[in-house]
C-alpha cells in the first residue's frame, strides 16, 4: 500500500513536471525554430519523439547519476549542442517577450536591425564566458 | 448581363513557371463556362529579372482590374485573401530534397534536440531540487532513509515520459487521437505569421 502510494505520487509528479517543462519549450518556440529553419517542417513528428527520449534521458541522468564515459571529446559536443539549445531558447524567448522589438521602437532604430542582432550574440557570448571564468 | 465570378484567393503559391495565372492562385466559381475558361487563364504576373528566386507581394484589386480588361461585365466577388504572395523559383525543391542534405539537417536538428531536452530537464531537475523532493517522498512513506535512487525515482521517469508523450499526443508512428500535434499547430501558426509579414513588409513599401 505504501508502496503503491508513492509509486502514484512519484508517476503523478513526472507526468505534471514533464507536461510543464516541455509545454514551456514548445510554447517558447524553439523547435518550431530549428524545424523552419532547416526546412524540415515535414518530420515534425520524428523530432517530437526526440524530446520524448531526450527528456527521458536527462531524467534518468540526473536522478540516477549514470556515467557516459565519452571523455572531454564527449562532453564538449555534448556541451555545444547543449549551448546551441539553450541559445536558440534564449533568443526565442526574448521574441516571444517581443524585447528587441519594443526596444527597438522606444530608440526608434528601424534600419540597421542586424547589426542589434549582432551585438546581442556577442553580449551573450561575452556575458556566459566572464560567468564562467571570473566568477 | 453582370456574370458573377467567385475567386479565392490563396495566401501564398509557389510556382515554377514564370507566367502566373489565376487559376494558379486562386479557386474560382463561375456559373458561365465560357467565361470560366477565358477568366482561369488570366495572367496575375509574370516574373522577370534573372534570379532564381523570386517573391512577388499581389492585391485582389489588381487581379479585379485585370479580369475586368478581359471581361468588363464580371462582377467579381473575392471570397479569399485580399493580399497573397507568389514564391518563383526556377528549379523548386532540387537543392531541397537532396536526401543526403536533408537528413544531415535532420541529424544536427534531432542531436541539438535530443541533447537540448535532457539538459532542460537537468537543468530543472538541479534547480527545482526535484532529487531531494523525491527522497522526501520516500522518507514520508517508508520512514526509511534514502540509499540511493529509489522506486519513486522510477516511478517519476515512467510518469515524466508519458506525461511528454501526453502532450505530443503521439509515440513514434502511433497516434493517440487525430488532432495534429503541438509541433505541427506552432509551425503552422509560425507560417502564418511570417506570411503576414512578408504582405505587410511589402504594401508598406508600395505606399511609401
């Protein structure tokens, strides 16, 4: 009985973690990102069941602390991939917040867009190297 | 006699001709066949210049004005898009469905993806201190001190990949319902979207 009680808290948790979580990335519109961009729009459902298992994955990674003995190789393409996510998430959250638009029109810059563009990845870039190195 | 012609007008055509017609861009109802016939063939535009690729930004009324030219009695009713968009390009789809090319795109997409996913739920994993939570499950029910991962572990991973396949409302070729997908909604709205901004872009630039 205890058993089963927390194996229903335990399962009924995941279920509302993961609905959220990804709820949160589809409505961000990161995949919809990587999809239009490439051009890949009919394989939509191929990359879904991707989230399904790569969610499961980082599940199981952080809860059960496996080793992938991939060594640094391993890790740094893990870790660009990752980077790669989490800054298409990044600026795509800033779209859905429409910041660069509203910014954009408070200093009234209509032409020379990409070059903002430009130095808000250069920001990024800059901002998570001095967080690593100096802090 | 007015003859009523009905045109819908679609938001956006990609066409690999150079000479556009109606009957291209448009679903059209008439009751007169003759005059069905004549009106389908209707040049909307004609693409010149030498690029590849080209886009061209149309409005209803000029397609009006140009079927009046060939028929000055239609009254034309437009049911569709009032702006739409032509896509022209000369050879469509050969770069495009390069197998080799698109699954490469396909493996990069799917690796940032896959890799992507695992992080988030990492990174809300170390955030949200869900581990700890879990082990305070168990404490709660055993009374028993945590040694290590344990069946609530378990029973939160089975319960986190339903609940995403849940919400995808799929697993792999089998669908849960015949609604489309969370994915397919976005990209579909994501499209809209920039099609309208691609109307609105260019009869901002005709106004000026």
């Amino acid at each position: 009985m205890k058993i089963l009680a927390m194996v229903f808290v335990g399962f009924a948790g995941g279920a509302a973690v993961a609905t959220a979580v990804f709820a949160f990335i589809m409505l961000i519109g990161v995949l919809t990102k990587l999809v239009t961009v490439t051009k890949t729009q009919k394989h939509a459902m191929m990359y879904e069941d991707i989230v399904v298992f790569g969610g499961l994955t980082g599940c199981l990674l952080s809860l059960f602390q496996f080793q992938i003995p991939l060594g640094d190789a391993g890790a740094c393409v893990v870790a660009l991939l990752a980077g790669m996510f989490v800054g298409v998430l990044a600026l795509c959250l800033a779209e859905v917040l429409s910041a660069v638009p509203i910014l954009s029109r408070r200093i009234k810059i209509k032409e020379k867009l990409p070059i903002i563009v430009l130095c808000f990845t250069l920001g990024k870039c800059m901002g998570a190297l001095i967080q690593f190195y100096y802090m | 006699m007015d003859q009523n012609i009905y045109i819908k007008i679609k938001k956006k055509t990609e066409v690999t001709k150079r000479k556009v017609t109606l009957s291209d861009v448009a679903d059209i109802s008439c009751s007169d066949k003759n005059v069905y016939h004549k009106v389908k063939e209707c040049c909307v535009h004609e693409f010149l210049g030498k690029e590849k690729k080209q886009e061209y930004v149309g409005d209803v009324l000029a397609v009006i004005e140009a079927i009046h030219l060939l028929h000055p009695n239609a009254a034309v009713q437009s049911v569709g898009e009032s702006d739409f968009i032509i896509d022209y390009a000369s050879e469509h789809k050969n770069e495009k469905t390069n197998p080799f090319y698109v699954s490469f795109k396909m493996t990069v997409v799917g690796a940032i993806i896959f890799v992507g996913a695992a992080f988030s739920i990492i990174s809300f994993h170390e955030d949200a201190a869900v581990p700890r939570t879990l082990d305070f499950i168990y404490r709660t029910f055993t009374g028993i001190e945590p040694d290590g991962p344990t069946i609530v572990n378990i029973a939160y991973s089975i319960g986190l990949t339903l609940g995403v396949i849940v919400f995808f409302n799929h697993t792999l070729k089998y669908k849960m319902t015949d609604e489309p997908t969370p994915l397919e909604v976005e990209l579909s709205t994501y499209e809209d979207e920039v099609e309208s901004t691609v109307i609105d872009k260019q009869s901002g630039k005709g106004e000026q």
